[in-house]
C-alpha cells in the first residue's frame, strides 16, 4: 500500500500553467503524489487517518473471502489540521478542520520468493483525492501509481512512480529502504526507514524550477525533491486492528528543491516534523 505522505508543499502559485490556470493564484494548489506528508500537518504534530487494507469499502457492505481479495486493498486516509493556516484559500481558514479526505485501491502480487530475498512484489493502483474547495478550486485529483519492492532479510527497497492525470503532467519517483524490528512486548513492531522524492514535472506553473530566484523561468521543475525519516510503532490492540503511531522529518535535498518547498509552502520554510496515527483493519 502507497502511504499518501508526502512533504509540505503546494503547487500552482503563479497559476501561470495552462493546465494549473482555472483557479487564478489559487490554481494547483497542490503537490501531485509527489508532496503530501503532510502539507497542512505542521502547526500541531497531530493527524487521524483510518486504514482498512483488504477489507470492504464499507460498513454496510458485506466482506469478501480471503481467495477473493488476496492481493487487491483498500485504503482510505483522512486529514485533520488542528491548526490550519492556509494563506492561499479563497476565504480565510483557521482553527482545527477536515480538509481532505482520499481514496486508495490497488493490487499487488509476489512474482518470486527464496531465502536470502524473501520476495519481489509489483503492485498496481489508484489514488482519489477529495479536497475541500475553498483550498483547491481546480477541483479533486487522481493518481496511477505503480510500485516494485524486494524485501530482504534484514531491509525492504521500495520504488514507486506516481502520475497525476488530472491536472498536473509529471512523475514523482519515491525511493525507500526500511526495516521492521520486533519488540518483546505486546507483539509490537517498529518500523524505521527512509524515503528519497524526485519529481519530474512538465509543468512550470504547477512546479517551477526556481520560483524565487526567476519567477520568470519557463523550466518545470525536474530534480531530487526531498528526503524522508521516519518511525513508526504497530500496537496490536484487536485480532483485526491495529493503531500506529508515526513521527517522521521531511527536509530539503537542497539545490532548486530548496527554493521550491519554500515557495509552496504554507509555513515558507522547506524543513518540518510531523507526527500522526494510523488505525488499520486487516481481515
């Protein structure tokens, strides 16, 4: 399952980019797969997302068998700012608020197992955003992501390549090594790892190369992005539940990436700590 995280940063400040231009400045105020860990997430190191892998998309609906959703997973995340601060909205925003919620469906399948390389997955999926309005007047998003990962014996290598076809032409290519250790207690895990982003963009409104040194330019951005730590810790608390906590930094490689987080940020700073919890339902 792709985690929608993603660093502080919004895109379309100019609103200069054809596809970007329909909300004016306001236009493309969002960063693609490639920036949403969690853009509005920093005032107050808190967020609530529920996660339901592999499980019915709905409480009244009824649950599949285990043979008929083996490979194929749900997820739905939703984000709560309980400080927002939105200096581009249409109408001023602040105070704790719900502001977006998104959709996740894809597949993934092991195409070879062994010992020293305990499996190598492809996956396949979808990402629908739905946003609140007066923050993104272009409208929601959709994302394609496709995913390929070898899970060694002491580390997993991940690599992901997410597209945005609704608004904004471009990749974002998400590089990750992590690693689960297992506690003594309670059959927790800790999970420790690190993201590297790099976005390619074809879109100079929506992600300009230097948007403060050369307003003017007509690049789009198309460099290393960002880097990720992160930490999480998995409780069981039920058969089919569990609640994780996760604290993790997002911070500039430096280079234009620089420049542009600090131009689409909400806070105008490139660096941030975030912390969240995560309550996933596996059947």
């Amino acid at each position: 399952m792709v985690n929608p995280d993603r660093p502080l940063l919004q895109p379309g400040r100019s609103g200069s980019s054809s596809r970007g231009r329909r909300g004016g400045r306001h236009s493309g105020r969002r960063a693609g797969a490639a920036v949403r860990e969690r853009r509005r997430r920093y005032s107050e190191p808190i967020c609530l997302a529920g996660v339901l892998p592999s499980a019915a998309a709905a409480p009244s609906s009824s649950r599949p068998s285990p043979s008929a959703i083996k490979g194929f997973s749900v997820n739905l995340w939703g984000n709560f700012d309980t400080s927002e601060n939105a200096p581009w909205a249409l109408t001023p925003r602040t105070g704790a608020k719900w502001n977006e919620t998104d959709f996740t469906f894809g597949y993934s399948r092991d195409i070879y197992q062994g010992e020293l390389i305990k499996a190598i997955s492809l996956g396949l999926g979808g990402i629908y955003y739905a946003y609140d309005g007066t923050l993104y007047p272009q409208g929601d998003s959709f994302e394609i992501y496709y995913t390929a990962s070898v899970d060694f014996t002491y580390a997993k290598l991940a690599l992901t390549a997410n597209h945005e076809v609704m608004h904004y032409p471009g990749w974002l290519l998400t590089v990750g090594l992590s690693r689960i250790f297992e506690l003594p207690f309670y059959e927790m895990t800790l999970e420790v790892g690190h993201n590297f982003l790099f976005l390619f963009s074809r879109d100079a409104g929506a992600y300009p190369a230097r948007p403060l040194s050369d307003p003017a330019g007509t690049k789009a951005f198309k460099d290393p992005l960002a880097g990720q730590f992160y930490a999480t810790l998995n409780i069981p608390v039920h058969k089919y539940l569990t609640v994780s906590p996760k604290i993790g930094f997002w911070y500039a490689v430096g280079g234009n990436s620089t420049e542009l987080l600090r131009w689409g940020s909400w806070d105008a700073t490139q660096n941030h700590i975030y912390g969240g919890i995560n309550l996933t339902a596996a059947f």
